[in-house]
C-alpha cells in the first residue's frame, strides 16, 4: 500500500477527477491500480475565491517495488504507515487488585475502555450520573434553572465533552497512533465514518450521548465495572519509612473502600472538592495558568460569507470555524477559544451562585449563530499564594457574573458596540443570544479583571480585519468564560505517576494534561498503558 499526499483538486471537482489524479501521481495505467482510499480531506481556503480539496490517499497497486523505485524522486509518495493500534499488556490471570479509574469523561473513558481491553477489569467511580439522566438534570438548569451540583454539563458520564461541539481534531504527537484509536473506536460506537478522513472531525452532543452508551456496554462486557453516582471522598496512601507514598484504595462517599493499587485521576478541569481533597492528603498539586473571557456570537452566515465567500453554505465544507489570537500591548494574549460553528452558548456551571459560560453544536452545525471564547491569558502570578488560589480566582469572577447577571442564572451581556465605548447595553440588535436561561444585559467590567477588558477592547478591532464584521456593534458577549483549562496542574512523572505518589496517575483536562476531547482520550490511553506495563506488560 502507498501513501500519496497532497492531492489537490477543485472544491467542485468530479468523482473521477480523484482517481485520475491518483494514476497521474503513480505514473500508473488504470488497470494497475487496484484500489485506493481516502486517508485525510482537508480545504485550502486562503483564496476565498478558489477553495480547493486536499487530500491524502492509500493506493494499492500491482508491482508495489517498480512504482516505489520509479517514484524515488518525487515528493508525496511513500509506503502506508501502519496505523493499526497494538495493546503494550495483558492482564494475569490471578489479577490482585483491579486498577480504579476515577471519571468518566474522555480521559477516563478511553483510559478504562483500555483497561478492560487489555484484560485487566477496572473498577470505573462516576460522582454524576449516567449520561441521559445527566442530560435531563442540564436541561433543568438551561429552561427552569434548577441546578444539580453533582449533574451538569461538567460533571456525569461523557464529562465536559459531552456538551460541546465534538471536535476530534488535536494538535499532538501521537507516534503510537493512539488518535487512530480513538476515532476507530467512536465510530464502532457509532460516529459517522467521515470523522477517519476529514481533517476537522466533530460529532455534536446528541450523537455523543449514544456513544458514550455503546462505549460503556463493551467495557461491561470485557469485565468493566462502571458505578454512577460514586464520589470518591479520599485516596488512601500508605507511606513508608522511607517517605516513599504508594497507593492503596480509595473511600467513596458512601463510606465503602476499595482497594486497589493503581488509580486514574481522570477527573476534569472542575473537580475542585477532589483537587482539595488530593492536596490535603499531600499529593503534590502546583498552579498553572489557564485563561478567562467571554463568549462571543455573530451569524454563523456571516462567518460563513467571510471565510467561504462565493462557497458560503457548499456542503463539503459546512459551517465555517475560525481561529484568532493577538498578541496585547499590556502583554496578554487574546484569542478565540473552543469555536463552535452554528451552534450554542450554554450554562456551564457546576457551583450554585455562580454563572460560567461554554459552548456546544451539534452534528448538523445548523443554529443561527456562530460562537467562540474569547479569552485572555491567566498566569499564577495573577492569583499569588497556595496551589489552588486559581480556584479561588475562578470563583470570584463566576460569583460577580451571577449577580451581573441578576442572580437567577441568567448571563451576564454586552453588546460589542457597547462593550468598546464602555457603556452598559440595554437592548439586542440583530443577534439574538442563544443562551439559556437567559442574558441579562449589563456592563460585562464589573465581572472581569481590569487588564482582561482592556486586552480584549485592544484585540476586537484587530480580529474585525480578519474577519470582516467581527466588530460589529451587535454582536453579543456573554460572560464569564472561566473554565477553558484546568487552573492547577498534578504534576506526573515519565512513567505517569504522581511525582511523589507511586500508583496514581493524574491524566486529561483536569490533571493539566490535555484540553479537548481527543487529546484527553489519547492521554487516557498512555496512562492505561503505564499501568498495564507496571503490572504485566507484553514481552
């Protein structure tokens, strides 16, 4: 099999245009093609006026070896990397204690579903609960503004994710093809097949919740034991005489422990009881930054007509997405973060008396509006003192956006052109916010630092001569954007673990290891893999 890259052809291009150019590249007659599959497609749309195709390609042809020496010369043809992902352990038939992964979203997921594949039956500990009963307690917050602090958009099985957009698209190293993995294993579960060739896969929520669903049941089957609605209160450690610390259980809620001498912490950016939890049993816990904002909304017509132009609405390239950072004179960066094509702001807290904002599509991208974070860098020394002072930094401005907001859940909001005559809004324009409960029109400064506001009056203007009409006076800013990365970090070792805590793995979003949903399942992976060669690892 050959790999032949960068195959450019028009966005309107016939079916049999590929082909041809698959023959032209090989310097091969249509008979000696056997067959050829489409790696990667991707568009170049840096000429709005001619957006084109890019594609990678797997062809398999009669006399590989003569095509291969005849094409030593030439760029984009090569032999077909082995993708296919390879187990690195399996468990022992007399298995003494079973690993516990603490969490359920993508970390988790793929970290137990990697477990229980390799044979070693992990005990997965959920505080929220299953995904459709979760789904119905974030409705009740998003329409009657009842929220269930153990289940909401962060917290329950999928995580965070679960909400969001579903992009599956990263920019790691993965040379052990982990990301193959987890696409190959979400559409088993059910995704559509585009996600293994298109260069920007996403899912959206609904799709995901089944997912999630069918993910689980093959865990079960392969030994798994998924529990819901379990808190873990405490890590039990065992230090010895030399101060070396080792895992060895854990104490639910409920009062019940179980022993295990390898535990995942695969517990979101959210999980702040658990974070104080670890840090007052004396696992070692350091600040990081992280970045606070809003969410900003525009017609997803207008960002389509800005980046597509005549091509706005084709079918192959969809609801349009952007990416923007500027570099402040007050030396913060600005920059979009979490964009969600034809899709929704939403209610993103898991505290009562706090207001956070997030976003999330659905598969078919098809809501009125566009909307992203914009956000500004945090950095440890904003919020001096213990590890866990960014909490505390969080919470103040998601505290001031409630009451901005009127103290009933709604959001805090501005309009752009209010926003950069510092001027509080009194009535929408043209764009409708998509947020539920509600936005309350306000004057977002009283719910942000100082230097953030300024950095983002400075970036606004910048971004509008990217994006023609960013500026505009009725665009919408709903606040705060607070949780776009975990604040501390767990910090981990080469071979995964604790750095001074043999037998727990921090892993994902909330250990400050990963931000999205396909990097936290491939850290998942890594983590069960450290696990797996610590205790049986495949010759």
């Amino acid at each position: 099999m050959l790999r032949l890259t960068e195959i450019k052809l028009p966005l309107d291009h016939p079916e049999s245009a590929l082909k041809a150019a698959v023959l032209k590249r090989l310097r091969v007659s249509a008979p000696e093609l056997v067959s050829f599959t489409v790696f990667r497609r991707g568009y170049d749309a840096r000429k709005v006026g001619a957006i084109s195709l890019i594609y990678t390609v797997d062809a398999e042809v009669k006399n590989e070896a003569a095509v291969l020496r005849r094409a030593a010369s030439e760029k984009g043809i090569a032999p077909s990397p082995d993708t296919s992902y390879k187990l690195v352990a399996k468990a022992p038939a007399n298995l003494e204690t079973r690993p516990v992964v603490i969490g359920t979203g993508p970390c988790g997921l793929f970290a137990a579903f990697i477990l229980a594949e390799m044979g070693f039956k992990p005990i997965v500990l959920e505080r929220g609960k299953i995904v459709r009963e979760r789904t119905v307690d974030t409705f009740a917050l998003w329409r009657k503004r009842i929220l269930n602090p153990e289940s909401n958009v962060q917290f329950g099985e999928g995580g965070a994710g679960t909400f969001s957009d579903g992009k599956l698209h990263s920019q790691i190293k993965d040379p052990g093809h982990r990301g193959r993995k987890v696409l190959t294993e979400f559409v088993k579960a059910g995704a559509p097949d585009e996600i293994l060739y298109v260069s920007k896969p996403h899912i959206g929520t609904f799709r995901l919740v089944s997912m999630v669903e069918n993910m689980r049941a093959t865990m079960i089957e392969r030994g798994a034991e998924v529990r819901f609605q379990s808190k873990v209160e405490s890590i039990e450690i065992e230090t010895a005489s030399d101060g070396t610390r080792q895992v060895r259980g854990v104490t639910l809620q409920s009062g019940e422990q179980i022993r295990t001498d390898h535990v995942v912490l695969a517990i979101g950016h959210s999980a702040r009881d658990t974070f104080k939890m670890l840090y007052d049993r004396g696992v070692y816990v350091e600040a990081k930054p992280f970045s606070i904002g809003v969410r900003l909304e525009h017609p997803q017509s207008m960002i389509d007509k800005c980046r597509f132009g005549k091509f706005a609405g084709h079918p192959i390239l969809g609801a349009a997405d952007y990416k923007l950072v500027h570099h402040g004179s007050n030396g913060r960066s600005v920059y979009s973060f979490c964009m969600c094509p034809g899709g929704t702001v939403v209610a993103a807290t898991s505290e009562p008396g706090r207001v956070v904002t997030n976003g999330m599509s659905q598969y078919s991208r098809a809501e009125r509006n566009a909307n992203s974070g914009i956000v500004v860098d945090i950095n440890p020394s904003d919020y001096p003192g213990h590890p866990l002072a960014g909490i505390d930094f969080q919470r103040h401005w998601e505290s001031l956006a409630f009451t901005a907001g009127g103290g009933t859940y709604e959001a805090p909001g501005q309009l752009v052109g209010d926003f950069l005559e510092n001027r509080p809004s009194t009535a929408f324009g043209d764009v409708t916010p998509s947020y539920r409960p509600g936005v309350h029109l306000t004057d977002l400064s009283q719910c942000l630092p100082d230097y953030v506001i300024a950095a983002i009056r400075e970036a606004l203007p910048a971004f509008d001569r990217q994006i023609k009409g960013y500026a505009r006076p009725d665009a919408v800013m709903t606040g705060v954007e607070t949780r776009t990365s975990s604040p501390i970090r767990i910090k981990r070792g080469e071979d995964f673990c604790s750095v001074n805590t043999r037998g727990l793995y921090p892993a994902g979003e909330g250990a400050g290891y990963a931000g999205g949903i396909l990097s936290a399942a491939v850290d998942g992976i890594r983590v069960a893999e450290a696990i797996g060669r610590d205790i049986a690892p495949i010759d």
